[in-house]
C-alpha cells in the first residue's frame, strides 16, 4: 500500500524545531533516518559485485545516510564542439557514523580520479589521499573506500574528477540544438536533472532528502555565455582565451534543482518589486517572442512573494527557452527551463489557447520555488506535495493577476481530466510507493498533479481561503529549506496560528464572522489527518449517490468505477474498505445558501429545512465527487435546465454534464438520459458547459467514425450540425471577444470543418489560398490558424507548401499548428513521411515525435499506422526516451486507448506481455487494457442507444 516505503524507514526526528543557524549539525541531521549499522560487515555475501569484479559495500537503491553532502564547488567545462565536458567537484561531507566507505551516485561518467582531505581528522589533513573507487551501474552507484575508517561527526572533502559525453537525449547534461535565420546550425549544452539525473552530470548524492550548497564555475568560449542557479560574481580569463565564470553559492538545496547553460542567448529583464532581477532568455532570432513571458513572470513574482508572505530567497531569476525539452518545463532553482512553446509568445502565431498555456507554465513553475524548492518533499513518493501544489497555485495566482483569462473557468477541467484516469482500478493513490527511476517517472502523472490539485482546492473551499492560506504560508516558513511529508502539511493546516488569531479546535479563527456557525463546528469537528488521508492513502474517486425522502436526504458513498458495472461480479470485491471523509455541499431551490455536510460514513441522512423542488450537490463543482440522484432526481434537474438554466451556477451545470456522462460509463445512468441533458444546451450561455457537452458528443462521434459505423457517424454528423448550426454560423473568423468566445471559436470552427461543413471549408480554403499566394506573409487570425491549415493540408500542394514553411518557421506556437494540420492529411503515404522526419529529428525534431505520433493516431486513416509504428520501432523508441518517461507514456497511451474492439485489445495485451517478457513494464500498461475495455463494453451497452435517439432527434 501506499507509503509503506516511507514506513520502512522508521525516522527518527530530532523533536524540537531548530534554526540551521544556530545549530548546523543537528539541524542538517534532524530529517535523516538514524544510521543503519555497518552491514557490510555484517553479511559480505548479500553485496552486489561492482563492475572490476570487488564486492559493492551497498545494495540499497536509496543510499545510506551515514555520510550527507553539506557543499559542493563545481566546476565544469563543456566543449561544445568535440560535444563532452570534462570537470571536477569538491564536496564537503559530514560522517554520521563511522565508516570505510562513502556512497554516492554517479550515471555514465568517466571517474578520473577521486581523493580525501579533511581539516578536522589529523589522518587525513595533507591533501590529496586517493581512494578506490568501485561502480555499481544497475543502481547509478559509485563507491568511495578509505584506508582509514573515517570518524563520526567529522566533516572531510571528497575531490573527484570526471568526464563524459554531453548526452544525446534530454537529461543529465545534453546537447541542443537549433537552426538560425541565416541557416547555421548552433549547438548549446544545457541541464535537466529532474528525478534522478543530476547523477549524469557530477557524482552526487542525488536524492531530495540530501540539501547541500552549491559553488558553480563553468569554462566557456567568449562567443557564449554561461548561466546558472545564481547570479555570477566575476569572470576569469585563462590562458588561451577561455572564461570561467564563477556564480554566487547557493541556497540550502536538493541536487535535482541545480542547473546550468552555456549558450549564446540573448535576453530582455526586468525588476520585480522586492529588486529580484528577471529575464527572459532565447535564441537570439526569438528575442522578440521574450516580451510577453516577462511582464507574465515579474506579475506572477511580485504575486507570490505577497500571498506567501516570504521573499523570493535569489537575487535573480531566469526563464529560458530550450530549443529540446522533454516535457514542458522545469523549476530549476533562480534558472527555470522551458520547452519554447511553454515560454514564448508570438502575437502573429499564438493562438487564446497558447497564451493561456504560457502563462499556467509561468505561474506553475514560479510556485515551485516555493513548493518543491524551498521546501522539498522527503522522497519521490510525495511528489503531488509540490506538484499538486504547483498545480493548485496556478489556480490562485491566474485568478488575481490575469482576471482576463478566465483561468478559474478551466479549473474543474482539471479535475474531470483525472476523474478518466482514477475511476479505474488501475489508479494509484497520490502517496504512493516509488523506488526505480521508471516508478519514479511514473510519479509525474495527473494524479499526482491534477488529483493533487483538486483536493487542495477541495480543502481550501471546506476551511475558507483565508484559513487555508495561513495554513499553507505556516507550513512553508516552518519547513523552509527543508523537507516535508504529507502529515507536516495537515499539522501546519490545523495548527496554523499565527498572532493575533483565536483558536478552537486546532483551527484559527480569525475570519470567524465571515464563516458560517455550521462551517465552524463542522471545522472543528473534523480531524484534518484523519480527513485527508482518505484523499492521499486510498486511490480512487467516491460516487455520492443521494435519494430525496421526503424532508430527508439519504446520502450514500460508494467507489466510483468507470466500465465496472453495479451487476458486475467483481463490483462488490472492488468495493471493499474503500470510505473517504468527504466534504459534501449542496444547494436547493428554496434558498441561495451553500449548505455543507461531513459524510463520514457509508450512509447518512441529512434533513432538510424546507421542501424543495430540487437540490444540487457539489457547489461549483469543488468538491472531488461524483454525485448520482435516484429516484426522480435527474429528471428535476433535467426539467430544472430546460425551464430556466440561470436558477443553476454556471459551475453546476457544467458538472452536471460531466457527472451524467460519467454515470453513463458505469452504467448508473442511461445514455439517452445524460444525451436528454444535454438537450437544453441551445440556450446556455456558459462556453465552458457547451464546450462540455460538445466534447462528449464529439468524442461519440469520433469512436463510431473510426470504427466506421457508418449510419450512427451520418446521423450524429447531422445531429452536431443541425443542432450546433446557430452557435457555429454566428462565429467571425476574427480574434476577437474574450477569452472563452475565442476557446468557443477555435472549438466549434474545428468541429465544423472536421465535419465537412461546407460553409467552413469554403472560409478556410479562401484564407489558405490567400496565405500561399502571399508566401506565408498574411496574418490569419490566431484562433483559426489550426483549421485554415488543416483544411489547406488536405491537397497536395497545401501539404507540401506546409511543411516548407514548418521549416522555416520560427515560431514554435505556429510549427505546432502546422505540424497538427500535416497529421491530418488522409495520405497515408504523407503521414509515414512525417513519423519518418519525426525519428530523424531534423526537420521534425525529437521533442515532437510523442506529439505527432498522438495525433496521427487520432486521425482515422493513420490509426493503425501508427499503432504499427510504436509496435515495430519500439527499441528505438526507448532509445529516444527513458521508459517511464513523459513521451513515452504519451506515444503508447496516444496510439492504443481509443480503440475499442476485442481483436486490438487482444493486440495490445500481446504486445505488452512481449514487452514484459523483455523487461519493460509500466503502469500505463494496464491503465491502457483496462480504458480499452471500457471502451468495448460502453459501445456495447450504449451504441443501440445512441442510434435511437439520434433517429428521434434528427
Ligand atoms: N517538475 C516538473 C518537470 C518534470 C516533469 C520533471 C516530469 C520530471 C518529470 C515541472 O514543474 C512540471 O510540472 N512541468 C509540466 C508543466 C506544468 C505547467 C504542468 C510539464 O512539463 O508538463
Ligand atoms: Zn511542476
């Protein structure tokens, strides 16, 4: 279960909290585990060999904690011609206990040499004692042994030498490269270390528990610059021309958030309001992209420092633009790395969407130097504590300082994102256990992220924003440049107190007027651990299902599971100790009031004041539920829609929709009821509640089009345009109106051109002309970039005229739209030359190849290509990408989850066990076979459905 590796540990904490100050030693010793005794001693037999056939003193994959990193001076010489960097580091340890070895880790490095020195041990004191060194790969673990014992509470420097390759691919420290206006090709070297890839880079300590200080020099040519976690003290020039630059020390911190550039960007700045310097770094041909990243971060900075109450702790920060990112970004300490897409922004190319996108990278990455970098989670186990948080905070940030992109409207989109994923068996719990680097890449999913997030916001909307904030900010200057486990969070959430606050409870009361007499005693009432260990420990989302008695509500909570039916013989096995302390709140349509409950147990009943016509549980949809209505419920609220929507919050209806079709899918609810729902939508006027319902039916459509159910496509075609035609012939082809008329915009435009809708293609086929005939020179407007080029990329010439300007292109924003619009070509023969290109990365390069192979694989005429593709070249996938890793789960889910027949389930079954059989195993695996399934028991169940009620709609 989960945590049990936390369990294992056994901590010992020094109780009391002190200052690092004051007491270095038993402050930097206070979060590690007692020492273990020296088992190599003890049993020499249950040792690992190291690769020149000595016994490896270690068989743990986490290192012992007998010897801990306080400093580190780095310093590192990349050659960006020959392509490698040589280096050295010092590193100043502290020994625990007494011991004859040193472990650390280190991953594809040449250690050239390594010795001891030590001011306080005398057997040590004249420099230079050299040690053996022995290297276990299978756990990225060198040895370091010593002639002599080293003393307890004594601190030594360990001095290695090393050298490597700059890696191929995108961690450790690799190369990228990127093509000028003129036609050069440029090379950078540039870091991303985040889980365990620091080890690629320098010998290190490389587990977050391990926070040391870190002294960087780097050599470079005086063509290029260097750039680091701090702000560079001088420069030094050597003999032969070359620079070395030395950097500030670092703060207190984990080795994953070190980071460094050479490069010869070029960069604007600005000055946050507490003095922090900010830039924006790029290649110098998007200097011009830079402007809108550094008005966003300067906001987000100067945002942060007031709600957290706590300084930005660097006198800089960067943002720079990586022409070969394997994810989106990364929050690197002061030098925070971005895939281009994620950090610049182009007025001529960037669509609503794209802005939006730049801006949540912007503020989720700036949290994190809060949560995740001053105060770290103890091990990858916990990983949601910074980025759920990271998530969540993009939530508050947005709100306050971009009101303009309605970014709270995007929220409960989220939260449904993960509801898919957690409402299968195959769903983990948010703490939950990682020990290979594959399980600790796997981490980095959406429950840890999105589940995160939802049920930080859930917490907040039950203690109130104020409460919850106080909480937070306690939590983060008590464990400031520290780690955290989940049950520091909880006790600084209910003992929060800061002065001047009344308590009760354990709770703070200092908005006690604004708060309600029920939220209080329920507050009160509720023990937060307890409470939040049924979101954190127990994976899964809980189905509230609700029955009005008269006065009386009868509550009941069971297990959500998509695709496993209440007839199913399984049902009730799954079901079995699952209960969550839930937060519920429901409004009715006697009063405007938010009512709230604490469900504890299985069943409850709750009475109400008056007699109503309807209730509504789950408030704006904050809550992490899904909620059934027996009886006549669904059929009120059904009535209640089409009568007068308004009398429901925008929030509400939105989760309606949601819930309905979810209910569908496990078999609660009939498809003709959720699709009668959606029936009033002609009159609703909150995008996001019709992009919702317009995103179910399209999803219908796109499952029985490629499964070429030729009369149910025909007809739902003709539903969705018959239907939607008001919404879809009032739409401009301008980028105008607020942020959500233009999500509507690029949506139902999308559609309506996918669809063949001949108004739409005629608008679209005019504007790409008009493009070509101006050799790319026209601005269309953003918004409707995506579909002018795809229906321009479904001739010949369009196509190929695409992927010429794809190349010359020097907006990232527009080479995604181009690219999309290429991977709908129905030429099977035009998508095989893409995955091509994508696997020679030039042209397309490598960092989109999980992208496009997605997409065409969404496209019906390149499904099986595709899926033929990942099945026959999935060696050199895997050299690509690390197995666990982002692009690979996205390249395997992105090709295999929508089917939904038996034949490709069975196919995708044979072609994971192969994989097992030759040692790659993944999670997603049977996240994949189970989501299949699903898919074949819901067209089963539901296809004559949908076929009725189309025939009685159209
Ligand atoms: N810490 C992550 C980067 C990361 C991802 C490291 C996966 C290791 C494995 C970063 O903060 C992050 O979450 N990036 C997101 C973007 C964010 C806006 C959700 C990403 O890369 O997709
Ligand atoms: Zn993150």
């Amino acid at each position: 279960m989960a945590n049990s590796c936390r369990k294992l540990i056994f901590n010992i904490y020094i109780v009391f909290y002190c200052s690092a100050v004051i007491m270095p030693q038993i402050c930097i010793c206070s979060q590690f585990t007692s020492s273990p005794i020296d088992q190599f001693n003890k049993d020499p037999k249950a040792f690992p060999v190291a690769t020149n056939g000595e016994m490896f003193p270690w068989h743990e994959l986490r290192l012992p904690t007998v010897v801990i990193p306080l400093h580190y001076d780095l310093l590192i010489h990349p050659n960006l011609t020959s392509l490698d960097f040589v280096a050295s580091e010092k590193i100043e340890v502290l020994v625990r206990d007494a011991t004859q070895f040193i472990i650390l880790h280190s991953k594809d490095l040449e250690i050239l040499n390594a010795s001891l020195q030590s001011e306080e041990d005398v057997r040590y004191k004249k420099p230079g004692e050299n040690l053996t060194v022995l290297s276990y790969p299978a756990h990225q673990q060198i040895a370091l042994l010593v002639p002599e014992k080293l003393r307890a509470h004594l601190r030594y420097s360990v001095a290695i030498d090393f050298q490597a390759k700059l890696a191929d691919g995108f961690e450790g420290f690799y190369k990228s490269t990127y093509r000028t206006l003129g036609g050069e090709t440029r090379t950078i070297a540039v870091t991303d270390f985040e889980p365990t890839e620091a080890r690629m880079a320098f010998p290190c300590f490389d587990e977050p528990l391990f926070k040391a200080n870190f002294s960087i020099k780097i050599r470079r040519e005086s063509r290029h610059i260097a750039l680091s976690n701090m702000p560079k003290v001088k420069t030094i020039e050597l003999e032969g021309g070359l620079l070395e630059d030395h950097f500030e020390t670092t703060v207190r911190m984990s080795t994953y958030l070190v980071a460094y550039i050479v490069c010869d960007f070029t960069s604007v700045s600005g000055t946050a309001s507490s003095g922090v310097k900010v830039s924006i770094y790029a290649s110098p041909d998007k200097w011009s992209q830079t402007h809108y990243a550094l008005e966003a971060s300067l906001k987000l900075l100067d945002f942060y420092e007031n709600y957290f109450d706590i300084h930005y702790p660097l006198p800089k920060l960067d943002l720079v633009a990586i022409p070969d990112f394997a994810s989106g970004a990364m929050e690197n300490w002061g030098l925070i790395t971005y895939r281009e897409t994620s950090l610049l922004f182009d007025p001529k190319t960037s669509s609503t969407s794209d802005k939006l996108w730049v801006t949540e990278v912007i503020a989720h990455e700036l949290a994190h130097q809060w949560f995740g970098n001053l105060v770290t989670m103890e091990w990858w186990n916990d990983i949601w504590l910074k980025e759920g948080f990271a998530t969540y905070m993009e939530l508050i940030s947005l709100n306050i300082t971009y009101p303009e992109l309605q970014f709270d409207d995007s929220f409960s989109n989220t939260c449904f994102e993960v509801i898919k994923r957690d409402s299968l068996n195959s769903s983990h719990p948010i703490s939950n256990e990682a020990k290979t680097a594959t399980q600790i890449n796997e981490m980095f999913d959406a429950v840890s992220y999105n589940k995160g997030a939802c049920i930080l916001n859930m917490l907040k909307d039950f203690l109130s924003e104020e409460t919850f904030r106080k909480g937070i900010i306690h939590y983060l200057k008590k464990f400031t440049y520290r780690n955290a486990k989940n049950d520091d969070l909880w006790h600084s959430l209910s003992n929060n107190c800061l002065e001047g606050d009344s308590t009760s409870g354990g709770f703070c009361y200092s908005d006690s007027r604004k708060t309600s007499n029920t939220l209080a005693f329920l507050r009160e009432n509720v023990e937060l651990k307890e409470m939040m260990a049924t979101w954190t420990l127990q994976k899964g989302i809980p189905l509230v299902v609700v029955k009005r008695e008269g006065r009386s509500l009868r509550l009941q909570q069971e297990r959500f599971l998509s695709g496993v039916f209440k007839e199913d013989p399984e049902w009730g096995t799954l079901q079995e100790r699952y209960l969550w302390h839930i937060p519920v709140t429901y409004s009715t349509s006697s009063s405007q009031a938010i009512h709230r409950h604490i469900l504890k147990l299985k069943t409850d009943t709750v009475d109400l004041s008056e007699k109503t016509d309807w209730v509504k549980f789950n408030v704006d949809s904050n809550g992490y539920y899904i909620v059934h209505y027996e009886g006549q419920g669904w059929d009120e609220l059904i009535t209640l829609l089409n009568q007068n929507h308004t009398l429901l919050r925008p929030k509400d209806r939105l989760g309606l929709i949601h819930d309905a079709f979810q209910l569908v899918s496990a078999g609660r609810l009939t498809l003709d009821k959720a699709l009668d729902l959606t029936r009033y939508l002609q009159h609703e006027t909150s995008i996001p509640a019709l992009l919702k319902g317009l995103e179910y039916l399209e999803l219908f459509y796109r499952m029985v089009e490629r499964r070429n159910i030729s009369d149910v496509t025909e007809n739902l075609k003709h539903y969705l345009l018959q239907y939607f035609k008001p919404v879809i012939d009032t739409q401009s082809w301008l980028d105008e109106g607020s942020v959500w008329d233009r999500m509507l915009r690029s949506t139902v435009l999308k559609l309506a051109c996918y669809l063949n809708h001949a108004p739409c293609i005629q608008k679209a086929t005019e504007l790409f002309s008009q493009w070509m005939e101006s050799s790319g020179k026209l601005n269309i407007p953003t918004d409707v970039l995506t579909i002018v080029y795809s229906v321009g990329a479904q001739t010949t010439a369009g196509w190929n005229y695409l992927l010429e300007q794809y190349e010359l292109s020097l907006s990232g924003a527009e080479k995604n739209k181009i690219l999309y619009a290429l991977s709908t070509s129905k030429h099977q023969e035009k998508l095989m030359k893409l995955i091509e290109l994508g696997m020679e990365g030039k042209v397309i390069k490598t960092q989109d190849l999980a992208t496009l192979l997605f997409t065409t694989a969404r496209n019906p005429k390149g499904q099986q290509l595709a899926w033929n593709f990942v099945k026959e070249n999935w060696t050199h996938l895997l050299k690509k990408f690390e197995l666990g890793s982002f692009p690979i789960r996205m390249i395997i889910s992105g090709t295999t989850s929508h089917f939904s027949s038996k034949d490709e389930l069975q196919e995708v079954e044979l072609f994971f066990e192969s994989l097992k059989t030759q040692g790659s195993h993944l999670d997603i695996f049977q996240i994949i076979l189970e989501t299949i399934s699903k898919n074949i028991k819901w067209l089963e169940k539901n296809l004559p459905t949908l076929r009725k009620w189309l025939l009685t709609s159209i």
